[in-house]
C-alpha cells in the first residue's frame, strides 16, 4: 500500500476440502499485500480446534506469520497448555486471545471465566514468547452492564499482558476514535487496530452485527435494505463505504488494518486497491 500500513487478514477454518481450496486461492490473493499476518478464528466452546491448528500449520509451513485464536471458554489450563506447546514448536509467535462464545447448551466454563485470565495464563507458562492480541469494542460488547465496566474489562485484559487490540467491526469512525481517546485517558496505551469487516450481503451482516452489538448506522441499513437481491450493486455500495472508512482511519494514523475476510478475497483486494490510488 501507498500508506504503507501493515495489514492482517482473518480466516476461519474451512470444513471441506472445496473450502480448503478457496482458502488456498483466497489466502494467494491476499498475500500479494505483504500481510503482517494472518488469523484463524477458533469455534465456540473449542469445536474448530483441530482445524484451527490444521490451518495455522499451514500457513506457517507456506511462510507466512499465522495468529491462532486461542478461547478460554471449556477450556482447562492443561488443554491451554498442550496448545501453548504445540503452537511454540511451530514457530507460532503470535495468539488471538479471547473469552470466545458460549455454545449453546453450554455448562462448564472451563478453567477461565474471562479473557483477563487466559493472558496471564499465557504469559506465567509462555513469558514473553507469544505477541498476545485481545478484542476491543468501540461500540461496547453486548453483554457489557455499562460502558465504564466494558472499559475497566479492557484495562484489565491489557494489565494482564496483551500486547496490542484488535476491534470489533463498525461502520462509524467516531465510534473508534472516541474508544482510542477514552483508552489514553485510562492510561492504555497497547496499539488499538481496527477490525473492518467488507459488506457482502445484507442479510449476513445484519445478523453478526445483531449478536455482536455492532451498530450498522441508519442510513446505510436503508440504502443496503433498498438494494434487497440487487447484490451487484450493493456490494458496490460496499467497497465504496468501506473504502471510505478505511481512509478516515489511516488518515487519523491507526497502527494497523485488520480485515474479517469471511475466507473471501475479491472485495478485500478492491478495497486496498482503492487505497492504493488514494
């Protein structure tokens, strides 16, 4: 990129053997970006843990930095431990730290309740080997009781040894900036990079964004609701918007671009390619 930014890209890891092939072609397409790394998301309560590392390896194998999301949730410290190890002797430097969801039906939490524990966790058996990233909301995560609890979450999170966070997605700029300001206030001062999330469909996004609590702004559900099955047109509306906040962001100086590919490479490509011409 012009920006000369470091990019990072997340995956998650593919079911099938056609899905391991496009995330194969997906993964050659955005690599032409000089990504810093790449991502592989772990499913709730540990489903995908055997893919997740299945996909981490390969990635490293290839050359590239992978970053497994690693979860706390039904997980024991001994699991978390033969993790830690396998990961070390890959040469693996990099983790996504997180609570993770709760399947559902879900009991037992494990030996971690909340992420905060999972980080010190990491660093009393790894030290400083690992480059730990945590999750930030911006606009607030869903199960928060107030905004100053989600924030002294964060705090704690960062107190207990994360290195950098990584957002969750939103589509309004001051919704980040505010989050940033408020964190320097509180004396954090980790790296904070943005998660951007492309539009592909509607119908999709309304619903992650419903379960995340991410806030897609009035005007732009109405304009992608009036597009209905006109998906030409609004993933056109798409890369334009995302194109645009991502210009706002570099324009204010953020560490990093983090993009939710959804396994996906076309739209990502034309966003960066937008920023390129900027």
């Amino acid at each position: 990129m012009k920006q000369n930014i470091p990019l990072s890209f997340e995956f998650f890891p593919p079911k099938t053997a056609e899905g391991i092939a496009n995330l194969r072609e997906t993964r050659t397409q955005l690599a032409k970006f000089n990504p810093e790394f790449f991502s592989v998301t772990f499913g709730a309560g540990g489903s995908t843990t055997d893919r997740t590392k299945e996909t981490v390896f390969e990635i490293q194998a290839e050359g590239y930095q992978a970053a497994p999301h690693i979860s706390c949730i039904s997980s024991s410290k001994e699991e978390i431990r033969t993790l830690l190890s396998a990961y070390k002797a890959k040469g693996i430097k990099r983790l996504v730290t997180l609570r993770g969801d709760v399947p559902s039906g879900e009991v037992s939490v494990g030996d971690f309740k909340y992420a905060n524990e999972l980080v010190s966790f990491i660093r009393q058996e790894a030290g400083d080997w690992f480059h730990l990233e945590v999750a930030a909301y911006p606009e607030f995560h869903p199960e928060a009781l107030s905004a100053a609890k989600d924030m002294a979450n964060f705090k704690r999170k960062v107190d207990a040894g994360a290195d950098s966070a990584i957002t969750q997605y939103f589509y309004n700029a001051d919704a980040y900036f505010r989050f940033v300001d408020s964190c320097e206030a509180d004396g954090i001062t980790i790296p904070i990079v943005p998660g951007i999330m492309p539009i592909y469909n509607y119908t999709q996004l309304a619903r992650f964004s419903g379960i995340c609590g991410a806030e897609i702004p009035r005007w732009l559900r109405l304009r992608l609701e009036a597009y209905a099955d006109d998906m030409p047109s609004l993933r056109a509306l798409g890369i334009d918007v995302v194109s645009e906040l991502c210009e706002t962001l570099l324009s204010w100086g953020v560490p990093s671009l983090h993009f939710y590919t959804l396994n996906q490479a076309g739209i990502i490509s034309k966003i960066i390619e937008n920023l390129d011409k900027k």
